[in-house]
C-alpha cells in the first residue's frame, strides 16, 4: 500500500539512524525516572545546544503492542518546564489557541498517521489483514489521540515534542511563547550529564 501525504504536508524525517551506544546512555540518564522501553527508539531526532538528546522517535508497535507516541521529549529541562507549564493551566490554553487553527491540527494529525504507518513498513497490510482489533491502534494521530469537534491536548510533552521532532507544529507560536529557553544553562545539573556527542 502507497501512503500519500496530504497535500503540502512536511513528509516524515527520513532517513535516520539508529542512536548509538552513548546516545543509549545517555538516553537512559535521562529516563531513568520514566517507564520508558529503550527498545522502542529509532533514532534521536533533535539535540539541545549542548548535543544531548532533546527528542527522540519511538517504533509505533512495541512488545505490548501499539506505540502511539512518534515523538518523545527526553531532555530533563524541558520535561520540568511543560510539567510546570501543565500545572498553570497550559494545557487549555493550547487548546484555546488550535481551536482557530483546526484544519491545520486535522491535518497535522493525519502526518502522525502518516508517519507511523510509514514506520510500520510491510507489517502494516499484515496487521490490516490479520490483526484487525491491533491495526485499529494505528488510527489515532498525535499520541494516539482520536480526532474531536475541537483540539484535544493530551499533555504538553507530548506536544512539545511533536513540535520539535517535526519541525513544526499549528501551536508552534504558542509553544515557542510560553517554553522562551529550549536548553538549560548547565547540562551537567541535569540527568543528561557525560560527555556531550
């Protein structure tokens, strides 16, 4: 099956590498106080000034089953600021600002889609075909949210790094106006500390 991008749609970061083994340490530094499956990463997609991983790109199918988060924000300083930010309200607030923005929310879900059904390659008509009930926790978009009458934000991490990953976002002038500093001043007052790539 071909999968088409909408039209004028950013088509996926393609190709990427698989992180290396002090990427892996790093990464593991900084999840180390998530429930996180380090085999679920494919490659680092973006890195803080300080060349440590900031977001990651995750598999969409996992031991337990479907993935639904293309994106995940690792970087410690960014983690504390959307916690802070959600626990102001960001969260509605986000919402508030995509509701004029709706058609570009629907159409940046479908590149999530998109994206993940990309990643699934040749297993993706299998699952269509035989696995019906597990092809359906594809269908979701960002963070495997389903589409409603309005934006629907599941958390501000999540959004954050959908934004950063992809390089763009419909919130992105929200994002960038309330987040201000993507790095932190030091580094190494964070679990990212070692040496930098």
């Amino acid at each position: 099956m071909t999968y088409r991008f909408p039209e004028g749609a950013r088509r996926p970061l393609f190709p990427f590498s698989p992180p290396t083994a002090l990427e892996r340490e790093i990464l593991a530094r900084q999840m180390s106080a998530r429930r996180f499956d380090g085999s679920l990463v494919l490659s680092v997609v973006r890195r803080c000034r300080w060349g440590y991983p900031q977001v990651i790109l995750c598999a969409p199918l996992g031991p337990k089953g479907p993935f639904p988060t293309s994106f995940w924000l690792t970087c410690p300083h960014l983690d504390r600021v959307c916690a802070a930010l959600e626990a102001e309200g960001a969260v509605r607030g986000l919402e508030s600002f995509l509701v004029s923005r709706y058609p570009e929310w629907v159409a940046f879900h479908e590149e999530q889609i998109l994206l993940r059904l990309a990643l699934l390659g040749g297993r993706g008509s299998f699952l269509r075909r035989f696995r019906p009930r597990l092809w359906e926790g594809f269908r979701g978009g960002v963070g495997g949210i389903r589409l409603q009458e309005k934006p629907h934000v599941k958390c501000l991490h999540l959004q954050v790094a959908s934004w950063l990953g992809q390089g763009r976002h419909p919130g992105e002038a929200w994002l960038a106006g309330h987040l201000k500093r993507l790095d932190c001043d030091d580094p190494e007052s964070h679990p990212c500390g070692g040496d930098p790539l």
